[in-house]
C-alpha cells in the first residue's frame, strides 16, 4: 500500500482567500492543530507577500517541529531569500517556488517567453537549492500549459535540483480523465521522474478538486496539497478531510493511505470555523453538520437495525459519537420510539400513534425539534394509558 504524503496549505492558498485571514497568534495555534492532526507539510505562508507573513512563518517555525514547514516564493532571488528566512529556525525545511507556464499567464502577466521562464526556473532552483535541500517546484497553471513545454520545465526543475514537482490546477479546469492524461504524460516523457516526488494542487471551481487530486493518486502521485474545509482562492482547494476518508473507505480501490489522524478531524475543521468565522455548509462531506444525520423514516429505520444501512463511514473512527437520528417532519415511528427510549419515557410508548401526530403537528410549524420539546408534548399532552 502506497503512503500520500499530505502537503496542507490552509495557511497559505486558505489563507489567502476572502474573509480567511487570520492574526499571527491564530496562525501559530492552527499549525499546532495541523501537527496533531499529523500533516506532512505545512504550507505556513508566503514569506515575500508581508513582513507580517514572514513573522508568522518564523514563529510556526519555532513552534511546530514534526511536519516539515514550507514558505511559497516566486522564482526571483529576493522572495527566495525571504522564505529562506523565514525557514530559519525550522527543524524540517522547505522552500516552495513557482513560476506560470501556460500561454495565458506567461503572455498576459509575466510577460515573457518560452526560453526566458526555462532560463529563469534554471538560475532560481539552482540559487533555492543552495540554501535548502529539500525544493518544491510548482508550474503555475499547469493544466493550461502545453504538454510539451510542460516537459521541457519539469526536466529543467529537476536538473537543477528540485525535489518535489507540483502540477496543479490553479484555475480548477482540468476534469479528471484528462489530468490522468497530464500526468502520463510527464511520466513518459520526464527519464528522471521516479527519482522526485509528484504532487497535486488542485481548485475546485467546477466542484472537481478532490476527484480530480483522487485521480492523480491513482495514477502514481505521492503528495497531495489541500486544505482544511476546502478553503482557498475562490470556490477552494481540495478538501484534506474528503481525500483522507475517501483513502480510507474506498482502500480496495485507491490501495493508497495518509498519515492523517483522522479522530483531530473534526477538531481541526472546528478549529478554523472558530478562528476564521468562515462557516462550514451543512451538507459538507465529512465535516457538515448534516454529513452523517438522518431525518427521513426509511433511512432511520435502516440506520436504527443497522448503520451501514445508510453510512459509509463509522463516525466512531472520526470521534463523533452525537446522535445521528433526527426527529423532523419525514421522521417516523421507529425513530421517535427509539428517541422515547432514549429519554425514559418508555412508560407512554402505548400512545405512540397519538405522540407522533403531536410531533408531526409541532414540525408543521418548527423545522426542528430538540429534545426538550419532545418531553413537553410527550408528557404535557398525553395521557398515560394505564394499564
Ligand atoms: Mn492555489
């Protein structure tokens, strides 16, 4: 079974977006978290965005020892220098540099040719690896750029010492067939490939991020980037928490796993609610309020016999032991029984029939129903048949 690296880049590319900034003092707390919940790597910043991001990676720096910590730099001496810096005090370092390759980005924003980024990744890897040794380098955009340039650039990367090789999908674009087909691609045109580690970052601008990074996986990639919750620029990165359990309930499939703990979880996405006030969508794969409750009768029914009924993934193994069943509008007997078990008032189970209209009356006006009110109208209401 192969082992994936989890590279998380909540800090970063999370960080990054829209109403996800976070103080130094948060940053340093979330990394501690992103260490319990036993990330590869942490992606904690861009060094060269802001002095204040560049204090903010030294300070995780000294903080956090086991993941290996990474600073983002453009390929330009300066941003170089800075990550190195703020690596410093890291006990396992890595400097993460980047340049766009497809047409768009290189025409339109950088302004340069072919030759001119193949000569620019040659001088900067080099000069990146003459401080640290382990490199990251990413082609930004990759998944628009041609194959053939896409080729010439990896095998300059790598000759010039990079150690790792990010392909992502920066605009979220790629569908998984054709990423597939990327990666093949690299795989029988770079000689030297097997002896880097190949690594994913993808976007989830058309809802395709973790089946896109899962695809990847299952054609030979190692390392996959991607954040807690799924944050990140725009629609967000591919969700850690959803490529961890896909792992490990699809194993018979992927034969792949992570070193994720997946019982810290939940309380790495809770964590980042807190800081970040940036809330979760109830019906957010493993993380969302509603990702393992059951409202509907039959589903219930099911769930009450037996779990695997209608779960796929034992919420034991994920630390969540809360009630599952809830009591709403499609909810039937089976459901409200059990719940009057679970409240010992087994003693008006004879009037069940008359209890459910009650509730069923209740919900007509309230979408929810705590347990609280399922003993008001239960005990307030009924009378006891005595027998
Ligand atoms: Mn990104």
């Amino acid at each position: 079974m192969k082992t994936i690296k989890v590279f998380d880049t909540t800090l970063r590319d999370g960080e990054q977006s829209p109403r996800c900034s976070m103080t130094l003092e948060e940053k340093v707390e979330f990394a501690r978290q992103l260490e319990r919940l036993n990330v590869d790597v942490i992606e904690a910043g861009f060094a060269a965005s802001s002095p204040k991001d560049l204090k903010a990676i030294e300070e995780i720096s000294k903080n956090v020892t086991k993941p290996i910590i990474t600073s983002l730099a453009r390929l330009n001496k300066d941003d170089i220098d800075k990550a190195y810096e703020s690596l410093r005090f890291a006990k396992k370092k890595r400097i993460h540099v980047f340049i766009a390759t497809s047409k768009i980005h290189m025409e339109n924003k950088l302004n340069m040719t072919e030759q001119q980024v193949l000569n620019k990744v040659k001088e900067m890897v080099k000069y990146a690896k003459s401080l640290c040794d382990d490199i990251e380098f990413s082609l930004e955009d990759a998944t628009r750029t041609e194959k053939e340039f896409m080729v010439s650039v990896i095998k300059e990367a790598i000759n010039s010492g990079a150690t790792t090789i990010n392909i992502p999908d920066t605009v979220g674009y790629i569908t998984p067939t054709e990423y597939k087909e990327i990666i093949e691609y690299i795989k029988n045109n770079v000689p030297n490939i097997d002896t880097i580690t190949l690594s994913t970052h993808c976007h989830n601008d058309l809802g395709l991020g973790v089946a896109n990074t899962l695809e990847a996986i299952k054609n030979g990639v190692t390392q996959v980037e991607c954040t807690v919750n799924g944050i990140g620029e725009r629609a967000g990165n591919a969700a850690l928490e959803e490529i961890v359990m896909a792992l490990k309930i699809r194993n018979d499939y992927y034969n792949a796993d992570t070193n994720i703990d997946i019982k810290e979880i939940i309380n790495s996405s809770k964590l980042l609610v807190d800081i970040t006030g940036s809330i979760v969508q109830r019906n957010k794969p493993i993380v969302g309020e509603n990702a393992f409750k059951h409202e509907a009768g039959i589903h219930q029914h099911g769930v009450l016999k037996n779990k695997s009924t209608y779960e796929i993934i034992n919420t034991d193994d994920l630390g969540i032991n809360n009630d599952n069943i809830v009591i709403g509008i499609h909810s039937g007997k089976h459901a409200i029984i059990n719940k009057m078990k679970e409240l010992n008032l087994e003693e008006y189970l004879d009037n069940i029939d008359e209890i459910v209209i009650k509730i069923k009356e209740y919900l007509e006006t309230n979408k929810t129903i705590d347990d609280d009110n399922i003993r008001k109208i239960i005990i307030g209401n009924v009378k006891v048949k005595r027998k």
